[in-house]
C-alpha cells in the first residue's frame, strides 16, 4: 500500500462557515461548557500528566498517564466501549482517539496493580480498535470519525487523523506485547501506512515547503499542524519501531523530532503556545488545557529523545502558565478567534 497513489479530495481551507451552522455550533457549545451533566469534555479535560514510570527504550507502559480517563464513567454501549456526549446535534458518539486513550490509561494501571479487570478494559478497547479498521477513499486502513465535525474548516463524517492513527497504534502494539496475540500486531501493521503517504494521496502525512515533515491532525488544505496531535501521533512511530524494529518508522519519528525541535518557535506568541496555525489574521491561541497539554508533551520529549530544547521550550511555556497576566490574555486571544472564524 505504500507505494499507492491515488488522488483523494481534501477539504479546502475556507472563511468559516455560514449563519446557520455558527448557530449550532454555539448552541452545542454552551450545552456542553454550561449545561451541567456529563459531556466530551468530561473525558477530554482531566490533567495532563507524565508517566514517570514509562521508560524510554522500553514498550511497557505509556507515555502519559491517562489514569483518569481510565476511571471514565460514561456512556459506553452495550459492550462497555466509551462514547463521547457531543450534545446538540452532534450528539452521542465514538471516538477512535478516546477509546485509544481510554485502552492506554487502563494498561497503565493493570502495568502498575496488576488489576485483571483494568486487563480485561484494555483488551475489549484494543478489540474495538481491531475490528474498526476501515479503507478510506485510497484503500489505507483507518479509524474514522463517524460525525461532522467543526474545526475552522469543517470535517465531514468519516475524517481520520494522524492523532487516532498514532495512539490507535501504541495501544496495539500493546496489546500485542502483552498477550503475543498476533491480530493485534497485524491491526497496528494496517493502520501503520497511513504515515508513509501524503494528505493528497490519503495519508495523513505532510512535508512542507522547507522539507519539515508533518502529521496532520486534520486533513485539510493547506495543512494546519495540530500541534498536540502531531507529538501524540509521533510517540505512535516511536512505540512502532521500538516494538517492530521498522526502519520507516523510525525515520518518521527521527524526523518529527527535527521538525519539532527546529519549528516549536513557530508555536510561541511570546506569552503563550499556539494550538495549531491556522493561516487566519489572528492567530489560534492554545486553550488553558491545551497549553497545559503542550507543556507536559514536551518534557515527554525530552524524556524520549535526551534533547535539552525540548526541556527548555517546556519551562518556558510553564512559566507562562504561572502568570495570571499571561493567562488572561491568552484567554482573550483564544475569545477573539473563536467569535471571528467559528
């Protein structure tokens, strides 16, 4: 599948979307920020936290904790597998990136207790990510998102990304580790290709005008550079090639390390980090918990690759965390965004 080359079409970057459609965005929004109850953002928004016990060169637990998304109470379907509550007209759905998370943050806790049912969750997670494979447009397995979606530019149901592919993967891996059950390295070898190929030939790779390569979140044209998903989805080739030994893999992983060590600049307002680039007047300013997210990813770098920028980048960013001033005006900058392009 590597050498495929089909054409596919990616969504263009456009002016955001019409009256009707902002309206249901806000109004989804506002249930699910105040409506109380449960909602995505129940699982999404716990804090990010480095796995101290993960140790690099070793597969064995993951990079992040994810513990209390492994306590996540719900909804699942009759199976036990997570769903996400998108409210409004989005609704109640999977998520290929959550259940990954959710398998992940079990493992760690059966690595570090012992706990059969915290086994058996990762394993029934790791099943789900077996059996919904699917061939996008191209013929390369993915797991897709089953719900439109409402990025700056909106994705249409069945977008994939590089995040679900790269953790879809280190749970995997995982799972093959620990049971030598070769369904699980087979799925992780299918969903692996994606990675090899262009956003224009239905990978969800991109390399830039400057030779930096990418893994894009979202894919859409131009490309926008996600950057939470593009370090989780780089994790996912380190944990391939330490588990497989696959050159290809580690060559992507070597390269998204050049691309993070010499771009995270590109990332830095001066009091805050950047959620992606969205090619917009204003720029999209990372959220109080995405910034958060950065900060721990990074010092999850440094760990990875013994680099001391990563650590630096992490303490930099860190300490604009710590100054209300700089919060409070990142807060607005995010405002401003949000109201002009969503």
């Amino acid at each position: 599948m590597t050498g495929a080359r089909v054409a596919v079409d990616v969504p263009s970057g456009g002016p955001g979307r019409g009256a009707v459609a902002r309206l249901r965005y806000w109004r989804r929004i506002f249930s699910a920020y105040l409506g109380g109850g449960r909602s995505h953002l129940t699982f999404w928004h716990g804090v990010p936290e480095v796995n101290e016990d993960a140790r690099p060169g070793e597969l064995g637990q993951y990079w992040q904790r994810f513990l209390v998304k492994a306590d996540y109470d719900g909804p699942f379907d009759a199976a036990g597998i997570p769903m996400l509550d998108y409210k409004g007209h989005v609704g109640v759905q999977y998520n290929p990136i959550a259940i990954a998370q959710y398998a992940l943050g079990n493992y760690n806790h059966f690595c570090q207790n012992g706990d059969e049912r915290r086994r058996r969750t990762f394993l029934l997670a790791s099943d789900w990510l077996v059996d919904n494979l699917r061939p996008n447009a191209a013929g390369f397995p993915v797991w897709t998102h089953e719900f439109d979606w409402e990025y700056r530019t909106p994705l249409s149901k069945g977008w994939y990304s590089c995040l679900s592919q790269g953790q879809g993967l280190s749970a995997l891996l995982r799972a093959n580790a620990l049971t030598g059950e070769e369904r699980y390295l087979d799925a992780a070898r299918r969903a692996f290709p994606v990675f090899t190929v262009p956003l224009t030939e239905g990978g969800v790779t991109h390399w830039d005008d400057d030779g930096y390569l990418w893994f894009e979140e979202t894919v859409v044209d131009p490309p926008t550079h996600i950057l939470n998903g593009f370090m989780w989805a780089s994790w996912g080739m380190y944990d391939y090639a330490l588990h497989t030994g696959d050159e290809a893999a580690r060559d992507l992983w070597n390269e998204a390390v050049r691309t993070l060590r010499e771009r995270l600049d590109r990332f830095d307002i001066g009091y805050w980090s950047l959620y992606d680039h969205a090619g917009t007047a204003i720029s999209n300013a990372a959220s109080g918990f995405y910034h958060a997210l950065h900060v721990v990813q990074l010092r999850i770098m440094h760990r990875l690759t013994g680099d001391s920028v990563f650590r630096d980048w992490a303490e930099r960013w860190d300490g604009y965390r710590r100054s209300s001033l700089k919060r409070r005006r990142a807060w607005v900058h995010k405002a401003a965004f949000k109201l002009l392009y969503y």
